[in-house]
C-alpha cells in the first residue's frame, strides 16, 4: 500500500498545503501518522471525497412574464388609491 504526502493530496485536489493541515487538525479528512509524519491512504482519500460529494439541483424555470403586478400597489404611506379616494370624499362631504 503506497501513501500519499500532504504535498501530493494537496496537488490531488488542487488546494494547498495549508488547507490540508488545517483539515487534519479539525479531523476532516482521513489520515494517518506514520513515525510522526502526517501521511494519507488513496482508497480512503477516494471515499471520503465520493462521500462528501453532492448532486446539483435541478435549474427551476422562471415563471413567464404576464404584464400583471403581483398585489395591489400602495401609496407613499401603505395606503391604497382606493382608500385615499374614499377619505378624500368623506373629506369633502364633511366641509
């Protein structure tokens, strides 16, 4: 059984160095210490990347354009042109 260095894990999934030391030191990739020495089993590198792989979702279509907005429009303080027109008239019919 052959292992691999930081080095060429690191090369192996286009990260450096660094970011494979910081994932051992938070355990999230398997390793092993071999005499001191950080070192990585292939099989277990393989299955540790097919397990943390995910599938994409599928792309949702935007709904067509229909010209209508969405809920009634309101006024600069949440009130509707509906409204306003009937305090208005009950304005005027009270003066």
């Amino acid at each position: 059984m052959k292992l691999l260095t930081i080095n060429q894990v690191a090369d192996q999934l286009s990260l450096t160095p660094k970011t494979i030391y910081a994932y051992v030191h938070f355990k999230r990739i398997p390793f092993v210490k071999v005499a001191g020495a950080l070192r990585f089993d292939p099989v277990s590198i393989e299955a540790w990347l097919a397990s943390n792989s995910h599938d994409a979702l599928p792309v949702q279509p935007k709904p067509a354009y229909t010209g209508k907005k969405r809920g009634r429009r309101r006024g600069k303080h949440g009130v509707s042109g509906e409204r306003i027109d009937k305090i208005v008239e009950q304005a005027k019919a009270g003066v």
